[in-house]
C-alpha cells in the first residue's frame, strides 16, 4: 500500500471515538470509527485495524466515512481498504452505504471476512482499481475475469518513458498501474520477450511470478505505439495474492504420482516437481507441477500435471501432444520410436508418395505463412520442419508433439494417409506456431481455441493455394472416410454438422472428455471465422445477427494477430473476441472491428461492447463517451432502483470531473442520477433522463462524498455503468 499506514491497536483505542473504560488487561468488545477519527489522519494517511483484536463498527453519525482512508487486517496479513471490501461484499453482508443517514452503522469481523473469502472471488472491480484506471488518459474498454482482475484494458493508457530499454519501460509502467490489478509487493512481473510489429506496435510480455514462485497462466502484455510510446492496450491474466496459501502440506513425488496414476498405470517422470502456482479451473492453486509421459489408446502422452501442495488432488493437466524448419521427413516404419529413418531433406526427393506428400505439403506450409505474415518457418526463426510418416500400425491421427510432425497412415476405413492431406499438414503445424506465440493452454476454452487457429488458418492456406470454395470450409476432406464422398472431419461453416461439435458457445461442452472439449467446442471459434470471412448469420439460427463480410485474407489476418500479439495462454473464448476487435482496428479500422465483434456475438459469446451514452444530460450533461471502470448491476421491473458502485458510496479528495455511462437491455428505459452529501443529507446534483436504455452524466464536483443511482423507468434486465471520478 503506497499511503502511510496509522495501525491501530486495543493499546491505542482511544484514538477513536468509543474507548473502554477498565482493566488494562480487558479486551475490548468492539471499536467505532467515523468521520471524526479520520479528521486527525494526515495527508495520504490510512488508519490500519486488526479485526484479530476485535470488530469494528462504523457509524454515520458524523456523517459518510472516507472508506477508501480505512483499512482492515487479520494479525500480519495483507490489509484490505474498506472501501473495496463494501464494494466486492456489501451485497452479501447485507451493507448498502450508498444514500445512508446518520443513524446508520455496521459491524465488521473476521468471521464476515473469512465467509466472504470462502464464498469465492466476484468478477467486480473494487474501488481502488477504479481510482487506479481513473488515472489512465482514457479508458475504451475493461473487462474483468471471474476475480475482479482486468484480462483486457484498451484506450490511451499512458506512455512508456523509454528510459533504459522497452522492457524496463513497460515493466515501469506496469509497477505504476499494479493497483488496477491488485498486485501488492509480494508480487513481480518478470519480462520473457518483446517484439514489434509491421504497423509500428511494440508488444511486451511479463511473466507473473507471487512469493517467488512462478504463477502458470499468469502473463500480462502491454502493446504499446512504438514511436510514441502510447500504450493501447493490456491483455493477459494475473493472480492477486488475497488468501493463497504458502507454503505446501503434501509430500511432491506423492502427489505427482497420484496424479500420474489416475492417467496410465505404466508413465515416468523425469524431473523433480517444482512448486508452482496455477491458474486452473477453479481458481488459482499453490501445486506440485511435473512433466509427465505415458500412453494411451491415442498413442504417446506428454502432459505437464499439477496436484494441488495442500490436498493432493488434480488440478490442471497441460497436454504437450496436439493430435489432429528446412525441411526433412523420416520413415517410423510402423512403429513408435521418433523420429525414424530420415527419408528426404530439403532440395531432395523420395518415391515413397506418403514422405513426398508430407515434405511437400510442408513447403506449402511454410510458403503460406511467409507469403501472408512474413513468417519464416512455426517459430518465426527458420526452424527446421521435422516430419515422420508412416508411424504406428492403423493409426488413425497426426500430431505435433512439441517438436515435430508425426502423421499416421490411417486405417483405410475412417482415414487414409494424413500427411496427403493439406487441411492435416497446415493444422498441425499451426500448432506450432501457437506453442511459439500465444502458448495456448491445451485445455478447456484455451485448447479450443488452440484447435481452432489450426483449422482457421488451414482454411486460409486452403484459400492462399487453391481459392475460396465450398471445400475451403471442410477440414481434412482429402484423408477423412476414404469412402464416403464429400466428407470431412469438421465443418467450418455449419461445425454441428459432424454429429458431434458445438457452434453456439452457451451450449459448449462443459465436460472432462476431450481435454475439456478442445476439439468439439472449436467449432464456435471455426463458425466465427467463417462468418467474419464471408458474412450471414448462424446456421441454426441461434441468433439473428448478421455479419458483415470482410473475405477470407482480412480475417486471417486479424486472427493471426490476435494469435500472436493478443492472446494469453489462458486466454477464453472472450478473451478471443477481444483479441481480434483489437487486432482489426489496427489492421483495418473501427467497421472491421465492428464485424468481428459482431461474428462472436452471432456465435453467442458475451462482452460485446457498450454503445454510447445519450438522452436528456440534464445538470449532467449528456452523450459523454464510455471511458472508466464498468460496474454491472440488474433491475427487475419498472421502478426498481440501484445505487453503484455496488450499494456504496465514494469519496472524491479534490476537485475534478465525474463521469457515468449507462447502457441497460434493449427496450427499457433507464435513467442515470448522481448524488452528493452536502453536510446533512444526499443530494442529486446530476442526471440524465432520456427516453432510451443509454444514458451518460458529466458533471464538475468538488471534494465529497458521491453515489450513483440507476432507476428504471420502464423496462428490466442487466445493465452496465461505467464510471470515471477525479
């Protein structure tokens, strides 16, 4: 915490307005604070409680609190500002600050502490994040993951000093915007790579290490103007580090080995476990990390597993083999052992037509991507492409295994050979490009995705070779069921048609099979591409959207890079739609932006962007942009009301500009007030009341207390209010 701390303890009780009277040795009940005892605090001064010494109450009765000024703890623990707390839990504690009197007051304790943290995170932003963002020049577009933590910021952010090199700048940057993302101390941000683009854009990379300890699926990138040193944007995840545990309770090759035993009875491992964080599923966890090897009925595993350092149990697994460079193709000769005999290298020839076919296709690969993004080779370098054909007997797949190609020959029944496929060739060694760029996590929402850019980018080199057809959209049509006519093993433009994918992301698969559904769930990311390349709507009609076509090059392009500038190892589905709307902009302006939202909104993926304010600004003034924090919030009929942030209020330290913007469902009508305290009761001093769902306030205050009120005035739903304060 950057403000001066003033901690106060049962010795030093008295410096607040209720004190008790005995014994030394009694232990107070409780202890009141209000606006008085915050009168004494010098400037940028916090006054610091220990709820292990007892609750607090807070009183009105001086009138509102200066919560952002009061922080708790628990003994040495990290404290936490109040102001966020009301912010992330009044709701649940049943504390609305917001419009209360004098004769209002609540108490705090560890126990309503402890069950807001077992009750799990909330994807809201805290008041201190707010103030934080507040400080950027201007802020387009923020959204939170499922801790209140932001995973997309874009605007005019503020400018890297260039002092030192890039790296050192960005890190600077990042040191001075860490309340935004409630980094503390403990935490560090370690630069792994920058590059800068052909339109002038400079990408920096961080990777999150907390208490020392790398955090896996932690990463932040800020992109950056590399001329001026204006920065655009910030994607990726971070953890805070509120209520993690420290140190491990499990024995490290006990918990790998029960992991590995839930995989295949016969594996190894090679390494010794390292303590990590991870960010899985549920959150992130303090793990036991590994590399393990094994087999299965798919052929040779390679997964990267985590088991939780305090109960054992699963929870990530990071698969390193995606099934489906000069370059040289070697002969498995029908067994396992890689990478076989070497049959062709660059410049030479070979008349087995499975090796040719994979050393041709090969180039067809690497031509693709140096003709279309000037990419030499999967990892932008030259790296040789190593490629073996005819491995194992029947097998009926091909794979990248993080480090080479590795094609089966087929069964003859359900596939034929697949290095003879292009669609197959193109797949997996895109696979290769993610490993090198965004490092997509092979799992869940982040393996589908990983799936997807390697059938959308088999499709634009289908394209780049052949033109646009009705066979650009299949996959794998050239090896898959030999003998059934004009099948595939996915369809990009209708992708249930296969029997068994998903199109329409609230219908995903939620499942443990299929890694979590890398290869079914790809289907929404496949339909968005297609849709964004030549226009129209869902093909079940699953919404009414129409999508404006941008052709197949544009949107390769903008997935390709938001795949190697945007995305994050974690990245989800909506991750995904911001990448590519940032990416089109700079690529093609605020219309390709557009269709590609509209392409992810069609296939049903949330975040589509707010529109902008209007209506009757009344003392507010309306039609102000959308630039600030967005706090989300839901009426339930005509005259229901809310007050933002979250039921509270907050304290304004000078004077300075207050700005709202609401967007509520379409059909309603919703209106935006703002109130001030103004020594004895909330005031509104300002609104918009226009007849539609959008509504936008500015208004010049001084120093005070402020709260936001929404009403409807017809209609119900979710709505969003995004706000700025000095």
């Amino acid at each position: 915490m950057s403000a001066h701390r003033v901690i106060v303890s049962t010795v030093t009780a008295c410096l607040l307005s209720a004190c008790y009277e005995g014994g030394g040795a009694a232990e107070p009940e409780s202890r009141t604070v209000t606006a008085e005892d915050l009168a004494a605090l010098g400037p940028g001064e916090v006054l610091e409680l220990d709820l292990s010494e007892g609750s607090v109450r807070f009183a009105l009765t001086d009138g509102p609190i200066d919560f952002s000024r009061v922080s708790v703890r628990r003994g040495e623990e990290r404290p936490a500002l109040v102001q966020d707390l009301l912010v992330r839990n009044g709701a649940r504690w049943g504390v609305q600050t917001a419009g209360a009197t004098a004769d209002f007051a609540f108490e705090l304790d560890l126990d309503m502490i402890e069950a807001a943290t077992s009750a799990g995170p909330t994807a809201t932003f805290v008041w201190s994040q707010s103030q934080a963002l507040g400080r950027m020049p201007r802020v387009d577009r923020v959204e939170a993951d499922e801790a209140g933590v932001p995973r997309f910021i874009a605007g005019d952010l503020g400018t890297l000093t260039w002092a030192g090199n890039v790296r050192e700048s960005a890190r600077g940057w990042l040191a001075d915007m860490a309340p935004a993302f409630r980094l503390g101390d403990e935490a560090d941000l370690e630069a792994v790579r920058h590059t800068t683009d052909s339109l002038g854009k400079v990408h920096v990379r961080f990777q999150q290490y907390l208490h020392d300890l790398p955090v896996v699926g932690g990463e932040l990138t800020v992109h950056a103007d590399a001329a001026s040193g204006q920065v655009q944007a910030v994607t990726g995840r971070v953890v805070p580090a509120e209520s993690l545990p420290l140190e491990p309770t499990i024995d490290p090759e006990a918990a790998v080995a029960a992991v590995a035993a839930g995989l295949a009875e016969e594996w190894s491992s090679t390494e010794a476990p390292e303590l990590v964080y991870v960010l899985a599923e549920t959150g992130p966890r303090l793990a036991w990390q590994a590399v393990v090897e094994y087999a299965d009925e798919e052929g040779p595993q390679r997964d990267i597993v985590f088991a939780d350092a305090r109960s054992g149990e699963p929870v990530a697994r990071h698969p390193q083999i995606h099934r489906a460079k000069t370059r040289k193709v070697y002969d498995a000769k029908k067994g396992t052992k890689l990478p076989g005999s070497l049959v062709v290298s660059e410049g030479g020839d070979t008349e087995d037509p499975v090796a040719k076919a994979a050393y041709e296709l090969a180039g067809v690969t690497y031509d693709f991507y140096m003709a279309s993004f000037g990419r030499d080779s999967f990892n932008g370098s030259g790296a040789t492409i190593h490629s073996s054909v005819h491995f194992s007997k029947n097998y009926v797949n091909a794979f990248w295994n993080g480090q080479q190609m590795v094609y089966g020959d087929g069964d003859g029944y359900y596939a034929s050979p697949f290095a003879k496929d292009m669609d197959v060739v193109v797949h997996e060694l895109t696979h290769a490009v993610t490993q090198y760029e965004a490092s997509l996590v092979y799992q869940n929402q982040s393996g589908a995705l990983n799936e997807a850019m390697s059938d959308i980018m088999a499709a634009a080199a289908d394209a780049y070779k052949n033109g646009v057809s009705n066979k650009t959209w299949l996959l794998a049509e050239t090896c898959w069921t030999p003998g059934v006519a004009n099948d595939a093993m996915r369809y990009m433009s209708n992708p249930t048609q296969d029997g068994q994918s998903y199109d329409y992301y609230p219908e995903r698969y939620t499942g443990q099979q299929d890694n979590g559904g890398v290869h079914i769930n790809s289907g929404i990311a496949n339909l968005a591409f297609y849709l964004l390349s030549q226009g129209g709507k869902h093909p079940r009609n699953k919404t009414n959207i129409e999508v404006p076509a941008l052709g197949i090059d544009k949107a390769a392009q903008i997935f390709y890079r938001a795949l190697t500038n945007y995305l994050n190892s974690n990245a989800t589905f909506q991750d995904a739609r911001n990448a590519t709307a940032q990416a089109a902009t700079e690529l093609y302006g605020a219309d390709a932006a557009t269709a590609a939202h509209a392409a992810w909104s069609a296939v049903g993926v949330p975040g589509a962007p707010n529109g902008g304010g209007g209506g009757d600004g009344g003392n507010g003034g309306g039609g102000e942009s959308c630039s600030g924090t967005p706090f989300t919030g839901s009426l339930d009929d005509t005259g229901a009301e809310e007050f933002q942030p979250n039921g509270s209020y907050y304290s304004a330290k000078g004077s300075g500009t207050h700005t709202g913007c609401l967007v509520g469902p379409d059909g309603a009508d919703f209106d935006l007030y703002l109130y001030k305290w103004n020594g004895s009761k909330w005031a509104k001093v300002a609104k918009s009341e226009g007849p539609t769902n959008s509504e936008s306030v500015s208004y010049q205050g001084t120093a005070g207390h402020y709260t936001w009120q929404v009403v409807s005035a017809k209609g119900a739903g979710d709505y969003t209010l995004t706000l700025k304060a000095p």
